[in-house]
C-alpha cells in the first residue's frame, strides 16, 4: 500500500453486477470495460463484496470467469464476514491463483441470503459471532505473508470507540486503513494520522453528487450548505491529507475518470 | 434418483396487492423472485443428488417469464428445468395447481422425490406441496427440517429413476419440525417432502452457473403435452372461491426486555445486535 501511495496510484471501486440482473450480459461487459480502464491507467481496481448486502457476483469469479488480467498489484479485493467457509477458502485461493495481494477485511452487511462465518469456521472460540477482527486474524494466521490486509476505519464513529477497533484489527494483522468518505477534512482522520504516522492510510472520496446517499453509507447524517462537488473536494481531500492514498467509490467513468490524470499531480 | 424440485416465482416481497376485483394477486408488472422457501428446496434436492447420484428437475407453473426461476434452479445445481405454461392454467387454485404439477411429474416418469418450499410468500397456503402428495397418492412429510438418511432404490442408473412405474425400493429419514418439538419420520420413495428454512443454506449461484443456465432449454408443456383434463385446471378445475380479502393488521414493533445489571443488559443488546448484523 506504501508503493501505491507514494506513486499516486488512485483505488477505483468496482461494484460486480447484481446476481438479481436482468441485463446481466450488459453488466459484464461494462464492469470489464472499467476494469480495463483501471487497469491501463495504472490505477488499482477495488472490487466490492456483496456491498450493502445486495447479492453480486465475487470479484475473483469476475476476474476468471471474464478472462480479465490484472495488473501486478493493480487489484484489491473486500472480503467480508458473509460467505461460508469453502466460500471463504475459494476466494482465498482464487486471490492466490491470481496474484491479487490486498485484501481489505471488513465485517460487512448482511442479508437474509447471505450466510455468515461462524466462530468455529475459522478456528475462533469465546465470541458470538465473527467480526472483521476474527477474519482478519483467520487469513493472519492461516496464510502469513500471503496477503497484505487492510480495515476499514469510520471517522463519524464515537472516536475513542473507533480507535479501539482500530488497534484491536492491527494487532489481528492488518497494515493499512481506508478511511469511510471524508468531505474536506475531518479532525478524527487528523486525529488517526497524527497518532499512527506510519501507517499507511488512504481516505475515500465520495465521487456521487448525491450526497444523502454518503449520509446512508457512514450512518450519519451529512450536510452540506453548497451543492457538493466531488472533483473539488477529491483535490481538496489531497491538498489537506498529502501523504494520504485515495479511494474513488461511486466513480462516473463518462465524466469524471478522464478528469483524474492531472488530479492528484496538481492537487489543486 | 430422480428428484422433482418445485420452484415459484412470486412478486417482490414488498410489493404484492390484491386485484380489488379479482380478489388475486396482481403479477402483471411488478419485480419478482424466487419464492425463499424454494431456494432451501432446491439446495436440498441438490444436495441429496451430491450425496447419491442421480437427477434433479425443477418445475415450476406460470407464465412465460417464470422461466427465470428454472435458470436460478439450474445455476444452482438443478440438471434441467420444466414450466409448465398455457391460458388453461390461468386461474388456477392450489388443488388445481397441485394437479397440473403432479400430472407434469407423472410425465416426467420415474420420479422417486418431489420437494418443495414450506408455502409460498404470496399465497402463503402451504397447500401445494400437499396436494402434489395427495394427486400422486404419495406418502409426504411436511416441514421438514432435516433429511437424514437417504437410500435410492434398487435400479437407480445414471439417467436418474428407480425402476418400474412411479415406485422405487428407497427410503430416507427426516425430520420434521412443529409447534411442540419435531418428528422423525422414516419414509418409502416416492415421497413428497416440504421443507423450511432451517434444513440447509442455499448456495449463491456462481458466475459461471448464471451464464451456463442462461443457455439452457427450457421446454414449455402445456396442458395437452402432459395429459391434463383442462376441466381439472384453470379457474374451472379451481373449487376455492376467495369471497373477501382484507389486509393484515400493521404489526407492532418488536419489543425486547432485557434483565440484570446494565453491564448484562449491554451485553445481551450486543449480542442481539449482532445476531441481526446491526453491530
């Protein structure tokens, strides 16, 4: 993740078609379209898991099943709690078979479709139920040396209460944080570069104008006085937080992928 | 052995209404899916063809369209998907219904297990399962939660089938849940079995599951391809007669009381919360 910071390699978030599509064919060919994109830009693609608890198809099965090559380094997967084991092992080893290296280990969302890790799943006793740290602590354990693992980090949490998981999923294994969408600036980020300043950190930019959704996505309500201005606030985000990795979610690749090449060399 | 998985497509969960008129659910236009229960049937016939071989056909009545629900069924493990549609079926009660699919299972020959959801979520009878059993003259279990044991019969080749007629030498073992405990229920094949939600989890159909079943033929059958007396089916074949529908009072919200001292309370509501992934 350092290298990918230090080269001014964007993460672009990639959500896999829904397994409920109608136009599924269209799907596949748009997601292999963005992902090439991605990828000719030298850019890292970050493929989501069952984001929201909506049913999509995995990001390896993408890869594989749409013959797409990644790029060395170039791919990121989130793996969340919500898979069964011989699920888990087979992403895992698709991740091995492909190269694929990062891994950002989120506890994610639920829904009645998707089943769940159970402790017993992956060797854990004396929790109720498997949470990022659990997983994290699993793919640690089982496969060192193997992936570089990343977790998510909610600055509009109760701080304290962040930074408690935080140093619960760090010691569980993982070695860099993405942040969730910071609009400008947030003290709690400062807050977390000031206290880790060797860890790697990158911070979403929410690249949608509909910025209610964002409020959805964090749990917290989010307002803005101006209109929102994603490209504005994505060089802002890099003026302010200069030694910070981006993360692109909800990207337009008709208006503003082509905007990106001079973004982060200028950063105003 | 040649299991029959019965598969419905029903509307979106939250979308479905009543034709004031009609007094039947409208279809016409509105998202669908699979009915849950049936995904938990599916997994199950599957699951039992991974175990001992043979067969699984998914069946499912309705309009063209409902051929989505046979492409789930495929994606997931199902060999081959039928439906049967035509204008005689329209209208068609649960007993009707249940004629039409038993005469459908019939043609398919040599069926030695039909399975299906608990009910469906739009009806929610819990009738057609049932009914099959009864058309067919089957033995049944209902509810069931746990498949057991399960033994073919005799001949029971590659082409799935046991031999001879409908009849099979096999047998399984269940067990089936109810309101004060549950039963285990030894069973002769042919058998009908209805299942709930707690007998498996159904597996996410792979991308390259969803891309073969979309490839796959689906034959239609009509009411002549399987032998149906059309006064059996349809509205006519349909002696169930809806004289009023009403909707069902809102229900109140949940409400849980949790005892002890605030740091077991907290505890309890933690755990609460992450049952229901809200922690």
């Amino acid at each position: 993740m350092r290298t990918h910071i230090e080269n001014r390699i964007y993460h672009v978030e990639l959500v896999p078609p829904r397994q409920e599509s109608e136009k599924l064919d269209a799907d596949l060919e748009l997601f292999a379209t963005k992902f090439a994109r991605v990828m000719e830009s030298g850019y890292c693609a970050c493929i989501t898991d069952n984001a929201m608890g909506k049913l999509s198809f995995q990001g390896t099965e993408m890869i594989e099943e749409l013959a797409l090559v990644p790029g060395p380094d170039q791919v990121m997967i989130h793996l969340n709690t919500f898979h069964t084991k011989s699920d888990l092992d087979g992403i895992l080893a698709a991740c091995i078979r492909l190269g694929i290296r990062q891994l950002l280990v989120i506890s994610g969302d639920g829904s009645d479709r998707l089943p769940r890790l159970a402790p017993a799943d992956i060797g854990v006793s004396g929790v109720e139920a498997v949470t990022s740290v659990e997983l994290l602590g699993y793919i640690a354990r089982e496969f060192p040396g193997v992936f570089e693992l990343g977790v998510a980090f909610n600055p509009y949490e109760p701080e304290e209460h962040e930074f408690g998981k935080l140093e619960r999923k760090l010691a569980a294994g993982a070695s860099f944080v993405i942040t969730q969408p910071v609009i400008g600036r947030h003290p709690v980020v400062d807050a977390l570069l000031s206290r880790y300043p060797e860890l790697p950190v990158v911070v979403e930019a929410w690249m949608s104008k509909k910025i209610e959704l964002l409020s959805e996505a964090v749990g917290y309500e989010i307002k803005l006085e101006a209109p929102y201005d994603p490209i504005g606030n994505l060089k802002t985000l890099h003026r302010n937080h200069p030694r910070c990795g981006v993360y692109l979610s909800i990207l337009s690749f008709k208006t503003q992928y082509d905007l990106l090449g001079e973004t982060w060399v200028t950063g105003t | 052995m040649k299991i029959v998985v019965c598969v419905k497509q029903v509307p979106g969960t939250t979308e479905a209404r009543i034709d004031p008129e009609t007094k039947r659910i409208v279809r016409e236009g509105i998202a669908v899916a699979t009915n849950p229960f049936d995904t938990y049937a599916v997994e199950e016939a599957v699951k039992i063809k991974e175990k001992v071989g043979g067969e699984v056909i998914a069946l499912s009545m309705g309009p063209p369209r409902a051929e989505a629900v046979l492409r789930e069924a495929i994606s997931v493990g199902a060999d081959r998907g039928v439906l049967l549609s035509d204008r005689a079926f329209g209208g068609s009660d649960t007993w009707a219904t249940s004629y039409a699919l038993a005469m459908a299972i019939r043609k398919l020959g040599n069926v030695d297990l039909v399975i299906c959801g608990k009910q469906a979520i739009d009806g929610d009878t819990a009738q057609v399962g049932p009914g099959i059993a009864a058309q067919l003259g089957w033995v049944q279990a209902t509810c069931v939660m746990e498949v057991s044991e399960v033994e073919a019969g005799a001949v029971d080749g590659a082409n799935g089938g046991s031999a001879g007629g409908d009849g099979s030498a096999g047998r399984m073992v269940v067990r089936r849940m109810h309101e004060d405990g549950h039963d285990v229920c030894e069973l002769p094949l042919p058998a009908v079995l209805t299942v709930v939600k707690d007998i498996n989890q159904p597996r996410i159909p792979t991308l390259r599951g969803r891309l073969s079943a979309g490839k796959r033929e689906i034959p239609v059958w009509g009411a002549a391809d399987i032998g149906a007396d059309t006064a059996l089916v349809g509205l006519s074949g349909s002696p169930t007669r809806v004289v009023k529908t009403s909707p069902p009072p809102a229900r109140e919200g949940a409400r849980l009381v949790l005892d002890g001292t605030a740091r077991e309370s907290a505890r309890a509501l933690l755990h609460e919360l992450r049952l229901r992934s809200l922690a």
